[in-house]
C-alpha cells in the first residue's frame, strides 16, 4: 500500500508573519539650541543693577567658553557677566541626536549687589535650590561624560527620589546618550519641568513614544500627549500620529499626521529624510483609513522628495501584506496571492521577498496545492535574496511535493539541498523555532520516503 504524503501546509503561518514595519524614528536632524543647565557664580565684584548679555560657545562635548560681551547696560558688571557665564553648565546644541558646536547667549541680570538666578526664566528649581548631587551629574554632562553622569544620577536618586533638579539631570544625560527610554520615565517623574529642559523632556517623550507603540501602544500614548503638553511641534505631532495609529484610534491619527506635515512643510530647518519619514506614517494613516487615493498621493510626494526612496513602497506594501495575510486565514488564496504580488510589485526588496515567500506559503495552503507555482513564487524571493530562511524553506517543500509526485532522485536532492539551507540559515540566524519546523518537515516527508503524490 503506497504511503499518503502530506505538506504540513499551516507551517507557513507560525513561519513567515509578516512583522509590521516598525514606526518610523522621529526627525533625525530636528535642531534643538544649546541651553543653560545651572548657573554658575562669580567672584568678580559687582557694580550695580543692569543687565549684561554674554556670548557663549557651547562645544559639542559639553565643553564651553564665554566669549564675549554682546551688550551691556552697565559696563561695570561685563566682568562679572563674563565669569558667571564661564562658571556655568550647558546642555550641548542637537542636530538629532547628534550634539554640535554652537553659541548661547546668556542674559544676566544684576540687582544692586546680586544677580539674579537664570532659574527665574523658567526653571523649576528655585534660586539656590539645586542640590549639590544635581551638580556633581550637571558636571558630568558638561564634560560629555553621559554614561557616568547617569549612573551618578540614578544611584543618588536612590537616597533622594524627590530630588527634581537631580532627575532632570538624569533625563538631560541619558537624552545626550540616546536613552529616550530613560530620559522619558526620568521627566516623567518631575513634578513641573523646567523651561529650559522642556526641549529635551518633550524630545524624549516623543522618541519613546515611537520606539513603544507597538510594544505598548496606551504607554506610548500617554508619552506623545506629555510631548505635545510640552512642545506641540511637528515632531510631537508625529509621535502622537504614530501612537494614534497604534491604538487604532486612525481618525484621530491622520489629523495628527496631517498637522505634523503642515508644521514640518513650513520648517526649513527639517530636512528630506524627516519629511519622508512623516509621509510614510501619514501613509499608513490614509491605509489604515481605506483612503487609498490619499496613500498614493503621499507614495507620490515622497518620489518627489526623494526618487531613490523606498518609504513609499514599505508602507504600501505593509497594508497589502497585512491584507494578504488576513485573505490567506480567510482561504481565499485568489485574493491573496493577489494582494501579495501589489505587494511585490512595488519595487522595495524587502517587501519583494516577504511578498513572494508568503505567496509560496499561500500556495502550499491551498486546497490543491500547485507546487511548481510555490516553487516559482520562492525562486522570485530566492533571487532577491538567496540566503533568506523561509523562502529556503518554501523552496524546499514545492520541490519536495514536486518529488512526491515524480519520485525523481534529482528533484529530491534538491529538495533537500534547499532545506539543509534553510536550516542552517535559521540556526545562524538563532530563530530555533524555524529551524525546528524545517528540521520536523524534513523528518516527516522526506526521510520517510513518501512514494505517492501529495494530498490535502
């Protein structure tokens, strides 16, 4: 009696899952000026009321020097002016996350005998009330030494968690060190933020924001409202969009998307890759919506942007991803196969290759599986890319029900040429579970010696 052999065709499901395109990073090069941390003091006598406007170059290793006197209401006091702005800390100018060299002009004001602390500008610590601990992490910053700076931050905070000058300073530190994630839950625990570090508060929440919608899309929420309660920018406006959309509240998504486009469109200071990345989103938003004339038009402008730019394809090719998928749990391989060749269609080699293996699998799913079909579905992929796991995979089973029916050794072999593959890519790749299904496919279809055409 001849041995039924069967392609475990629901392996395709657990295997191949289209992960979402993660949201895409805030503006990379979003300029945020240097800004005073705390005030340093003087040693110089003071003449008299007036006010004294000190040019700073604040270097991008938190080194600094006072250059100038730009103006002065009393002369008298330019040399004090000068060494309080030389005794005082700064925060580095941002391009992105990138610090840069640039200048701060410090005001000081001078009431009889005394100066007045830049606090009242918009700080939230009192005149005087920063804590020593605060100062020692500001200290750090200054030199650019972040890692430290956040280390010392958190172990003092450990002895005073009420301590809001000293948590500022983690936020500001780990913000200089590209750990929104700590920079965020740091400025989240200040009872008011102060004004001067609400530029790097807000730039925090918005980034964490992004980074967790998809882990934690109500988190990343609640941090993009904290963005925009602070700075309703178009970078904000873009974090909330991206949490929007993660919540599935994409009305709501698409008027922020929308906003932040219009906020960035009038910014020169934004560059290309910025507006790129909103259109993307804004793309995911009109999809999300069914507004397909709109996802077209932001494919469009995001050519006319940037014609080497794959955005455009990534995003539209996500939604007919996802669509395809959901037609495949759905049985109907017509609409999918359909829906995965737009997909591949759209140029992005990314999106080529996950299209073409998901159609293989889409075949081998089927209530009559076309093996020669799934086999060229996973050759276009292979082409893309020779060494991707499951379309080794795909190739694996088509030549293997191709076997089944044929019993030709040739066709075996390289059935299980293309499976060894796909085996030893996923263990290099450390996804066991994918190798454990090529490992079991194998096991039960071809060292069995299968000796009938394939069924079901």
């Amino acid at each position: 009696m001849k041995t039924r052999f069967r392609i475990v065709a629901p392996v395709a499901a657990a295997l191949v899952a289209f992960a979402a395109l993660p949201a895409l990073a805030q503006y990379a090069n979003e300029f945020v000026p240097a800004k005073l941390i705390a005030q340093g003091k003087t040693t110089k006598p003071i003449a008299g009321s007036g006010t004294v406007v000190v040019q700073v170059q604040v270097n991008a290793d938190g080194t600094h020097k006072a250059i100038k006197v730009i103006r002065s209401t009393n002369p008298a006091d330019n040399d004090a002016a000068m060494d309080l702005a030389q005794n005082s800390t700064y925060r580095p100018a941002h391009r992105g996350t990138t610090p840069v060299v640039s200048f701060y002009d410090f005001t000081l004001k001078f009431n009889g005998k005394s100066v007045a602390n830049a606090a009242s500008e918009g700080s939230s610590v009192p005149s005087g009330a920063q804590s020593a601990a605060a100062s020692q992490v500001a200290a750090l910053i200054r030199k650019g030494d972040y890692s430290a700076a956040k280390a010392k931050a958190q172990a003092e905070l450990l002895n005073s968690p009420g301590d809001d000058s000293l948590r500022q300073m983690l936020g500001i530190a780990a913000y200089d060190s590209n750990d929104f994630a700590t920079a965020a839950s740091a400025f989240d625990k200040v009872g008011t933020i102060g004004t001067q570090f609400k530029p790097a508060a807000a730039g925090s929440f918005a980034a964490a924001a992004v980074k967790e919608a998809q882990s934690n899309p109500t988190g990343a929420l609640a941090y993009a409202n904290k963005a925009m309660a602070l700075e309703p920018n178009s970078n904000s406006r873009f974090a909330l969009g991206v949490a929007q959309l993660a919540n599935g509240d994409n009305e709501a998504a698409l008027a922020s998307l929308k906003a932040a486009q219009s906020a960035a469109a009038s910014d020169p200071k934004i560059p290309t890759a910025s507006k790129i990345n909103i259109d993307a989103e804004l793309m995911q938003a009109y999809l999300a919506n069914h507004d397909t004339a709109g996802a077209q038009t932001m494919a469009a402008q995001i050519k006319q942007l940037d014609p080497n730019s794959t955005a455009g394809a990534q995003s539209m090719g996500a939604s007919l991803i996802k669509a395809g998928n959901a037609a495949v749990e759905a049985k109907d391989t017509t609409t999918a196969l359909a829906d995965f060749d737009q997909a591949a269609a759209l140029g992005d080699p990314s999106i080529s290759v996950t299209a073409n293996t998901l159609a293989a699998f889409a075949v081998a799913r089927s209530a009559k599986p076309d093996y020669k079909q799934m086999q060229a579905y996973a050759d276009k992929a292979l082409a893309i890319k020779p060494n991707d796991a499951a379309a080794n995979f795909a190739e694996g089973i088509a030549l293997t029900g191709q076997w089944a029916a044929s019993h030709d050794d040739g066709t075996k072999t390289k059935a299980s040429a293309a499976l060894d593959k796909a085996d030893q890519q996923a263990r290099a790749e450390g996804d066991d579970a994918l190798a454990l299904q090529i490992e079991t496919f194998v096991k039960n279809n071809l060292k069995g010696g299968a000796s009938a055409p394939p069924g079901g």
